[in-house]
C-alpha cells in the first residue's frame, strides 16, 4: 500500500508541476516532521494512461463528486466543486453514441489498395489471403 500512495502522491505532484508549466522532474518535496522525499519519476507513457484513466473516470462519477461536493455545507467544499470541470463539457461521458449521420449515397470512387477484390487464382494454404478467402465469399467483401 505503501508503493501506491507513493506513486499516486508522485502522479498527482507531476500533474500539478506540468500545470504550472515546470520543465523536468518534481524537485524532493519537505514532508514536516520527516526528510525530504524523492518523488519517483513517471514515465510519458504511464503520465498518459493516468490522464487517460482520470478522463474517463471523471467522465462516469465526476457529475456525482460534484454535486455531492456543492451539497455539502463546508465553505472549502463549495469552493472545489466551483473549480472542477463540468463532467459533461469533458467529452468522456460513458454510453453515447454520436447521432447517425444522413444516409446520403458515397460518390463512386476508384478502387485503392485496400478495396481491391481479392486474386481468383490459387492460392498457398495458410495464407493471409486464402483465409479472407474463405472469410468472405465471392461478392460478399464491400
């Protein structure tokens, strides 16, 4: 538990650091009463997964975090609810789907690389292409 109140606590600081426009790691941060803690560095690839997480995250409970958050009668509550974003303004809400578009006939365009029809001749077993052969019948891959 340890570990992921570290990494958790080194995320979050990372996150308000880029924020506030900082280049570079997270300077050792003064914990009263202890030494200074060397934050662990997060990689570009797990700074990414964390946002990506949190939007989707926030996407499904942020609605609640903050309604509960203005509901509440401390001062400090009301003022954090203010600041957060509206859920829905985010784009990550779960369950939507985008309105289909008018059914309007596509202009016929010229067959490219990745339409042609695929070769009638023999082909050697195990193949990618003799597998979309007997995928997909003759006529059937449109």
């Amino acid at each position: 538990m340890n570990i992921l109140l570290r990494y958790l606590m080194s995320l979050v600081a990372h996150l308000a650091w880029q924020r506030l426009g900082r280049r570079g790691p997270v300077p050792p941060l003064r914990i009263p009463g202890k030494r200074t803690v060397q934050l662990p560095i997060i990689s570009t690839w797990q700074m990414m997964a964390a946002l990506w997480l949190m939007k989707k995250m926030w996407g499904r409970y942020g609605q609640n975090v903050k309604t509960r958050l203005m509901d509440a009668s401390h001062p400090w509550a009301k003022q954090a609810a203010s600041l957060l974003p509206d859920p829905a303004a985010t784009g990550a809400t779960p369950m939507t789907t985008a309105a289909p578009a008018a059914a309007a006939p596509a202009p016929a365009a010229p067959v490219s690389h990745d339409t042609q029809p695929l070769p009638q001749q023999k082909l050697k077993p195990g193949s990618v292409l003799s597998s979309l052969h007997r995928t997909y019948p003759k006529g059937a891959a449109s």
